[in-house]
C-alpha cells in the first residue's frame, strides 16, 4: 500500500492544474493521500477534498511561520 502522508493539493499553486493531478492520483498506484493544511483557507479546501475523495484524508492546521498573524 502506498500512502503519501504530506502532500498539498489545496495549494493554490495547483489552481490551474488541480483537476489533472487529482486524476493522476487516481490512476496511479496511491491508495491514500494525506492533503495538509497550512492556514485556514487550505485547510478548508483539504476537508473539502477529503469530502470528496475516498483516497484523501485532512489534516488541519497553521504553518508555525504564520501563528504570530493567528
């Protein structure tokens, strides 16, 4: 079992390809994915994926860097 347990596709460096990274993660070997949040606006979006996908799991939180702005 392969299970990618940091990844980020709540960024919204990945604004524009999301879709096709979402399906190569479905035909690829991955069975799940761990989507980090990192403020609060991505951590909405990884509780939304993990909504959505069976494959992906949430974790929420804010990046140490920006707890200073919490």
């Amino acid at each position: 079992m392969l299970f990618d347990s940091h990844a980020h596709i709540n960024s919204e460096r990945y604004n524009d390809d999301r879709d096709a990274i979402i399906e190569a993660i479905e035909k690829s070997d991955l069975e799940y994915v761990m989507d980090i949040g990192y403020d609060l606006e991505s951590s909405v979006k990884a509780v939304d994926h993990a909504g959505k996908y069976s494959w992906c799991y949430a974790a929420v939180g804010c990046h140490p860097h920006d707890t200073k702005t919490m």
